[in-house]
C-alpha cells in the first residue's frame, strides 16, 4: 500500500482547505483491499493524496457514544430521517481529538458540528453546554457504546470538486458487551462531491464493480456486537458485507 501511495502527488492540509464542496452529495462503497489496489493503480493520475507529516494512510481511533437505551442505533435502525451520532475521533498521530455530533436532516444532509478536547469526560462544563445546545438528548443519558480503529487514505481530484475517503484495516471492540470484531479486508470508502460535476472515480469504481453500499461505522460495529441490539433491518446489509469480505478476487 505504501509503494502504490508514493505513486501519487501530495496534497497538504492547508491545499485541502480549499476544497470547498457547498453542495455536497456522499455516496459510501464497500469493497476489499484487492480491489482497492486496482482502484489506486487506475486513481494515480486523476488525483492527489492528502499527506501530513509524510504520512499517507492516517491512523483513526474513535469512540461513540448513545443513551442507554441506544435511541440513536435505534433512529438509523427504523430508517428515522432526522437522526443524530456523537463521537469523540482521535486523530493518532497528531493527539488531536475532537469530540463531534454529527445531525443528518429530512433532506439527507448531514452536519457536523465538533470542539476540541483532551479527554471523554461528559462532565466536563464545556462539553455540557456545547452537547446542551447541539445534541438532542440528554448529557446524563449518554454512555460509551462502541470503539472503532481504522485508518484513512484521503484522495482529491485535480480539480477539486472531490475528496475520496478509504478506509481500511477497521476494528471494532463494543464497550457495552465486550465483544471484539476485526473486519479483515473490508474497505469503505466515501465519494464527498460538489454537486452532479464530473467524477472520475466513478467510472472506475463501475470499471471495478464497486457498488455504492451504505455503512454506518457505528450501527454496523454495533450489530455486530451487541447481541442485545435489533437487527432484523440491517440484515440484508450484513449479509452483502459477510459476502464481500469472504470474496477472494
């Protein structure tokens, strides 16, 4: 992965900022690391590669948290349209860690809103009155659910109207039922586009036979490893995954 990453042109954080994608639509695939190396062959002149501190493949780690009756699980479960995440996502390293409540609308939009912290301690003031203002339910309701650990390549187009998140080596250790899940091969990846402009990955992806697939981090961890959790709406998404990551190209 790392020979196949140097083959790229660098971006840099502050190069990165200037991408500005104002009318944002996402689309997530799933697929495995043998068909992401085909896709970073074909991806090597129409993009870039976000690189910080000569690093190519950041290292993630990140905790959610729900209530204790997983009113946020449950909301993406039923298919709610207006439902909330909160997270704390450590940036490794950097020790950058922020703490986000992530708000997806009727429209399909999704907001963020973040602050950056030194720990997950839910009694800390400042917290408080930023969750207070952004986050529906109750701070004192509120407990650690599941850890993941990933890490993330981040690709944008020469033009500038994409970015192309990968993830891969995923992990997840449920906090609730002690239940670890390393999801081997699997990658995801996120097309964050201005708009119906052209994107050159797409073509590729079809090229590949990579589908478009949603996967939420949290719910599918969480499915995985809770065996108190409902799953019945999520089954048909867990089989394509149990499918994927048992292809050998």
């Amino acid at each position: 992965m790392i020979e196949l990453l140097s083959k790229f042109n660098p971006i840099t954080l502050e190069q990165m900022s200037g991408v500005k994608l104002m009318n944002r639509t996402d689309t997530k695939f799933v697929t495995t690391l043998d068909r992401l190396r085909l896709l970073l062959e074909m991806a090597q002149s129409d993009y870039y590669v976000q690189e910080i501190d000569g690093e190519r493949n950041m290292e993630y780690d990140t905790t959610y948290f729900d209530t204790k009756a997983f009113d946020m699980y449950r909301q993406h479960q039923y298919g709610h349209a207006n439902r909330q995440k909160i997270r704390f996502r450590t940036y490794v390293s950097s020790h950058l860690q922020f703490m986000e409540v992530k708000t997806k609308n009727n429209h399909g939009r999704t907001k963020k809103k973040r602050i950056e912290v030194t720990d997950m301690n839910m009694m800390d003031a400042e917290k408080r009155v930023f969750l207070e203002k952004y986050l529906r339910y109750g701070v004192d309701t509120l407990q650690p659910a599941i850890n993941n650990h990933f890490r993330r390549i981040t690709l944008v187009n020469h033009d500038k109207t994409e970015r192309l998140t990968i993830d891969s080596g995923l992990r997840f250790h449920n906090l609730v039922s002690g239940i670890d899940k390393d999801m081997g091969d699997l990658v995801i990846i996120e097309l964050k586009r201005d708009g119906l402009v052209y994107s050159p990955v797409l073509e590729m992806l079809r090229q590949l036979r990579i589908h478009p697939h949603g996967f939420s981090k949290y719910c599918m961890g969480s499915a995985l490893t809770n065996p108190q959790l409902p799953v019945n709406l999520f089954k048909d998404k867990l089989r394509d995954i149990d499918i994927i990551m048992n292809i050998k190209h």
